[in-house]
C-alpha cells in the first residue's frame, strides 16, 4: 500500500526558523566579539547544517555554525605534480597561530558570553539552550585547500573548504560552500522537489528510530541530502509517493553504489571508515528500514 500521500506532504514541511534565526544572531554576535582575541584577523561566521540549508524538521532544533579562520589555512597537495610541490614548499611560510591556540580562544570568546552553557566536545563547541536560545554547535575551523595547480602565489587553482581537528588530533576537511551551493542548484533543477523529499527521509528516519527499527545516529542527515543528491533529476515529481518509490527503485536497482558522491561532489557518499563518507553497512541499514516501513505501511 506504501505511506499516504497526506503523511508525506506532512513529513515534506520545513520546521520552525524563527528561533533558529535568533539562535544564529545571538551566536554570531559572540563569536564576532571585539573583545576575542582572533578579532583583528580575517575570519567569517556562517551557518551550516539543515536550517542552513533549508532542510530542518519539527524535531530538529540545532542550529550548525561555523567560525571559518582565513588567515591560516592547511593544504592538500596530493594531486600536484612533483614540480608543483616544489614550487608550493618554495612559497609556504609556515603559521604562528596553532589550532589549539585558535579553538581555545573561540571556546573563550562563547564562555564570557554564555558561560556555563557552553561545553568543548570532540568536534564542535556545544552551547546549550536557554530560554528562547536553541542549542548551538560551533565548528572552530580553519580555512582548507585541495590543490590542483600551484607555480606562485598569484598563479595556482584550489577548492577551499573548511578543516578542523578532533579530540584524537586528526584533521576534518569537508566542504560546507559546495554542498549548500550543489545542493540548492539540484533542488531547483528538481523542480524544487529536493529538500521537501530530504525533510521527508528525516521524518521518516526519526519514526523508524523512535519505532525501534533503526539504530539512532545512523543515518545523518548530511547523508541523507547526499544520497537523494544522487539521484537523477527525472526520478523526481507528481507525487511525493512517486518521488519515494522512484528514487529507492533507482538506489536499489539502477545506481552504482560505489560512485554515489556528496553533495560537494569532493568525496564518495559510501566510504568505510572515513569521517567525511557514510559506513555503508550503515547506509544499507537505512534503505532496508525506510524500504520496509514503506511495504508495511
């Protein structure tokens, strides 16, 4: 019989923006602060996340932001040639300003602001909520390059993204610009059937969750945008039944799992043990449960 239409419709809505908006200003404010001590550097405050890209449900109410440094940044130089590299290693003047340095002055310009509210985590700075304010996650970040070209400062090509470090010291490079820019482009180029179909899965993922039937945290949402990311914009449209239906078949019986991409079309969706692709034990997980919930509806 498969999930009524009326339900999915309901699922397709976006949650409320109200107060992650305010959320959003009062973080950036703090972290904006003339008082911090990276205040006279080159950094830019931006959202990140679902509200970021339009995606968030009801359950939902993080708001994902991110203080990105410029003036430091960290390279990927696999992709350059031997001549190339050299003529990097020739230009590069090594920073002053470390990351702990940084992270450590990001958690205090947060803590004179919200004080006991905030919290350091293995990844991103946790600031609680309080009253009107939603619980906020703060990635620390400095500017990342994946080269493709360098000969001089003023003649190279590069993506630049964000990166951070964790609590064991390993680096994070992800993209969160291509992957807002990307996935906004698709979502029009799908008739704009994208992100209600992404708010949809999440729905979807938070019953099978709550009914049991899905391990929690497995299934992203970052994840879930990049695996309807994949599929073919004609698979989309009349009905958010048809829009189901039409992308699982595609997934299951049509799509090379192998070179499904992210949304920043920079890394595989699918990729073992890696912190920027999703398990894909736990990706078929997900499409097994939503699958199943469908034909038992």
């Amino acid at each position: 019989m498969g999930i009524p239409e009326s339900q999915l419709e309901t699922w397709s809505h976006q949650g409320s923006i109200t107060q992650s908006a305010s959320t959003y200003s009062t973080i950036k404010n703090a972290l904006e602060s003339a008082d911090s001590a990276y205040h006279g550097k080159n950094f830019k405050v931006f959202l990140q996340g679902s509200y970021g890209n339009d995606t968030n449900i009801y359950a939902e109410s993080d708001v994902d932001v991110v203080i990105r440094l410029d003036d430091v940044y960290y390279s990927d130089l696999t992709q350059l040639s031997p001549q190339d590299k050299e003529a990097y290693d020739r230009a590069f003047v090594p920073a002053t300003y470390s990351y702990d340095q940084y992270k450590q002055d990001v958690l205090k310009a947060l803590t004179d602001r919200f004080g006991s509210d905030v919290k350091a985590g293995d990844k991103a700075i946790a600031v609680a909520a309080n009253g009107n304010r939603r619980k906020a996650d703060i990635i620390a970040s400095m500017q990342f390059r994946r080269y493709w070209k360098f000969k001089g400062n003023y003649d190279s090509h590069y993506d630049e993204g964000i990166c951070f470090f964790n609590g064991a010291g390993e680096r994070i490079a992800n993209y969160p610009r291509q992957h807002s820019e990307k996935l906004t482009r698709k979502h029009q180029d799908s008739n704009k059937w994208l992100k209600p179909m992404v708010r949809v899965l999440k729905n979807l993922r938070s019953k099978l969750v709550a009914d049991g039937d899905l391990k929690a945290g497995i299934a992203p949402s970052y994840y879930l945008e990049g695996l309807l990311y994949n599929v073919p914009n004609e698979k989309f449209g009349i009905s958010y039944a048809d829009c189901f239906v039409n992308a699982m078949n595609w997934i299951q019986t049509e799509a090379d799992k192998d070179k499904l991409l992210c949304a920043n079309e920079q890394y595989y969706l699918l990729w073992e043990s890696t912190h920027t692709s999703w398990e894909k034990a736990d990706a078929e997980a997900f499409i097994g449960a939503a699958i199943k919930m469908w034909n038992e509806w």
